[in-house]
C-alpha cells in the first residue's frame, strides 16, 4: 500500500512540527498531529518519525511523499520587473510566461545557492495601465510584470531531503510557511484595505504587506522569540530551557517567579522591550518597502508561535500608535492553508509544477497559471 488516497501537508517548524494527512476524495476525512514542543533539532529525527507513525497508522498507508511548509530565517525575497515590447496584437499568455520564463532564469543565474518556493506576480502593466490580474482580450504593445521570488538556500533544502530520505520519504513541495498561512488569513480580513502579517517564530520574523488584496512585499527579519529567550537568560543569569519556561508562564505559574525569586515586573520589561524593538523594525521595514502618505492606515496582525508571549491583554504596555491583533491561530488553520495554494486559488501565485516523467510543453512542465 502507498499514500495514494491521502495528501500530507507538514508544517516543519524549529521548536515543534505539525501535519495533516487529507483524503483526496473526502475533504472532510483528515487527520492532524502536533509533536512537543523541542528546544534544539537535536532529536529532531525522533520527532520526525513520530509523526510518519502517526501518519501511516491513521490513514493505514505507507507514507511515500509529503508536502512541506518551512520557515527560515535565510528566507529571501526578490523583487523582479521585466518588460516586453509586442506588436499591439492581442495579449496572450505565453506572452507572460515567456517574461515569467526570463525573470525565473535571471533569478537563477544570480542567485545560483538559491532554490525558487514561490513566484508571485505582483502587478501586471500593459501600455503604462496597471492590472492586478491579466485582462482577456486586450491589445498590447509593451508589457511589463512586477514578481516576487521567495527563496531559500539550495543548503536547507538538501538537509531537509536527507532527514525524510531516512524514512524513505520525498518531499513534493516546499511552500514558506508564513506566506501561505498570511495568504490564507487575509480572507478573513476582507474590509481591510492596508494589512500586515508579522510572523514572530524562534529565530526569525517575517513581515508580509497586502494592499487592496494584493501583496506588496515579504521581508524576512532574523530576530524572533528565541532572543527574548536569551535576553532573559543572560540577564537574569538562568540556563536556556528555564529562561524558555519563564518567557512561556511568566503570567501562568506563578511558581517558577516565585522558585527563582524573581521580579515579575522585570520579566515583562525584557520581554516586551524585545517584543517591541521587532514591531518598529517591523515598522522600518514596511516603511522602506510601501509607499504610504501620512493619511494611510494599516491593522498589524501578529501570528507565529512567538507572538504568544504578547497576549492582547498586554497590548498596552507596548507603545505603538498603530493598531494591532493577535491572531490566535490554530492547527487546522496552519496546516491546510498550502492547501489553498495547492488548488490554485490564488490568483497571483505561479504554481512551479514537480518535474513529470511524461511529455509535456516546456511551460506545462514549469508552472500552472491563470488555472
């Protein structure tokens, strides 16, 4: 038996990793798994076939192929537009695909440590007019597309592989994880013109910007919730792993303040002092990226396993003018939301398609578009 019936999605963070497995014929029949939570990837290994157990023992087949959603601080994004002069005939799409074709390429040859996750066209301009989707029947003598291209190092990837391999599992797509679960979010903010995700996770945070549902831009910042960790270790002189517990129940178990005769008080003060210095990096980032007057607003939502330690009740203690939510995200929402991508419902993602042993049209092989 193989995993034939159901498709896995696994969301494989630094401090816990989460999937579901979904019966391709029956939505509805899925079955979800959360490892603990793990300080180090020292036993990562451990946690990673748990989860193939759990996975073949409730869908009763072998596990051959997965789904990956990842995050990193090593994350990029590249921004690409490039222009095409045509001969005022109709528009087509393998006029796109040839300038999606030539970005792709350029990314590739600068970029050659670097592995392609994600293509978004931004806007497309057709004779100086800007269109967030690709009009029909429209004639067109220059052409020009805004992309973004989020990448990761060719180095994780492989180390990745090799960690499944172990278990005689391949992975069919890597998706990155605070773009997919950021584009599945903002249907939920649908009345809201200026939106911005900061993703806080254990080493990094991860700002994506949507403006009249479109994205904007995706930044990566290498600073997230493992350096309050280490804030509170160094400054209160305690290991690691008591530090990490302190951060998590600082406002819950009163007896680990208590066991380690501690200022309360001063917790907080470390925490959100970090907290806040990543908001207004956050701020700075948005700033250098997204060309808003004074007038402009914009609702910040805060997501990640690292935004837990700002619960809304403590909101007021960071000083920031804009207003911001914490979204409280669960494991359904989290591990289905590169279903979404998967069954190409959004319309600015260039699908890049896993290589087929049949043949196909060279773009075919490349990219589902406009599907």
């Amino acid at each position: 038996m193989n995993n034939k019936n159901f498709e896995i999605y696994l969301d494989y963070g630094t401090s816990k990793i989460r999937s579901v497995a979904i019966n391709k014929k029956n939505l509805e029949n899925k079955f979800f798994y959360e490892s603990d939570y793990f300080y180090n990837n020292l036993n990562i290994e451990n946690e990673v076939e748990k989860i193939i157990s759990n996975i073949e023992k409730n869908t009763n087949e072998y596990l051959e192929n997965i789904n990956l959603m990842i995050d990193s601080p090593k994350m990029q994004s590249i921004g690409l537009s490039l222009s095409k002069s045509l001969d005022g005939s109709k528009l087509k799409k393998d006029d796109v695909k040839f300038l999606i074709q030539d970005a792709k390429q350029q990314i590739l040859r600068n970029y050659e440590n670097k592995n392609i996750i994600h293509i978004i066209i931004r806007k497309y301009k057709i004779d100086n007019i800007e269109y967030t989707f690709l009009p029909r029947d429209i004639n067109c003598n220059i052409l020009s597309i805004d992309t973004i291209f989020i990448c990761l190092p060719k180095k994780i990837i492989e180390d990745l592989k090799k960690v499944f391999l172990k278990f005689d599992v391949s992975i069919n797509q890597i998706y990155c994880s605070s773009y997919v679960k950021s584009l599945s979010y903002k249907d939920n903010f649908k009345f809201i013109e200026n939106i911005c995700f900061i993703d806080i996770g254990f080493n990094k945070t991860s700002i994506i910007f949507y403006s009249k549902d479109t994205i904007i831009f995706f930044h990566v910042l290498p600073v997230g919730s493992n350096h309050i960790t280490k804030d509170i270790s160094k400054i209160l002189n305690l290991d690691l792993q008591t530090s990490e517990k302190i951060k998590l129940y600082f406002d819950k178990d009163k007896k680990i303040i208590k066991d380690n005769k501690l200022s309360i008080n001063l917790i907080q003060k470390i925490i959100f002092s970090r907290i806040e210095e990543i908001l207004e990096l956050s701020i700075k980032s948005i700033k250098l990226n997204v060309n808003l007057d004074q007038s402009s607003q914009f609702k910040m939502i805060l997501m990640g396993d690292g935004s837990r330690v700002l619960d809304n009740k403590f909101k007021e203690k960071i000083s920031f003018l804009h207003e911001i939510d914490l979204l409280e995200e669960t494991l359904a929402g989290i591990c289905e939301s590169a279903l979404k991508i998967s069954n190409s419902l959004n319309k600015q993602e260039v699908l890049i398609v896993p290589k087929k042993q049949i043949k196909e049209g060279f773009f075919e092989k490349l990219f589902h578009l406009f599907k």
